[in-house]
C-alpha cells in the first residue's frame, strides 16, 4: 500500500518532467544553417513550449486512466482498485506525454520551414 501511495505523488513528477521535451528539439537540417537559424529556432521552440493545451490534454489522460484502471482493478479477481488506478495513470499519462512530445517537435519543425529553413527531420 505504501509502494502504491509514493507511486501516486510521484505520477504527476515524472509526467511534468517529460513535458516539455518536445520543445527543446533541435531538427536536422539539408546544409547549413543561415545566420537567422539559432533565432528562428529559439523563437520555434517557445512557440511550442507555449502550447499549454498538451499539458492539460495530459492531465486528463492520466485522469481518465486512473479511473478506467480502478474499474478494471475492482473488476479484477483481487478487487485491487488502487492498483489498477495506479496503473491506468501511469499507462495514461505516459502515453498522453510522448504524444505532445511529438505534437511540440512538429509544432518546431513547421515553424522552421515557414521561416524559410530546410528542415529535414
């Protein structure tokens, strides 16, 4: 029980550590960047940074996981409900945090190539 508790205050830790990964991509170029590239990139990333929408979209997830895992874990032949809700959490929030890791890099990337940068990846 207690193993599951730490696990808890820990969820929101691990989750918001990884929010803002996306953000900081530095993408490949074709050639060598222009002299207006390390502004331009600066500028990209806090554009994406700013997308706070993906950090509440990761909330809800981890919410709705939680929630679905105390179903399933109460369901379950043990009836562990904090268990599954530990589970459905982390499942949720993991999987919600990679997505707006790859939503930000594209949000970077985009912005670059309006710019007028030929990024590659």
């Amino acid at each position: 029980m207690k193993h599951i508790k730490r696990t808890l205050y820990i969820l929101p830790i691990l989750v918001s550590a990884c929010s803002d990964s996306g953000a900081n991509y530095t993408p490949i170029l074709d050639g060598s960047p222009t002299v207006a590239f390390r502004s331009d990139l600066a500028a990209c990333q806090s554009l994406a940074r700013d997308q706070r929408q993906f950090d509440q979209e990761t909330a809800g997830a981890t919410v709705l996981g939680a929630g679905a895992g105390a179903l399933l874990g109460a369901a379950s032949d043990d009836g562990d409900a904090l268990g599954g809700a530990v589970a459905g959490a982390l499942a949720g929030g993991v999987a919600s945090a990679v997505n707006a890791n790859d939503r930000r890099e594209a949000i970077v990337i985009e912005c670059l190539r309006g710019r007028g940068h030929r990024v590659v990846g």
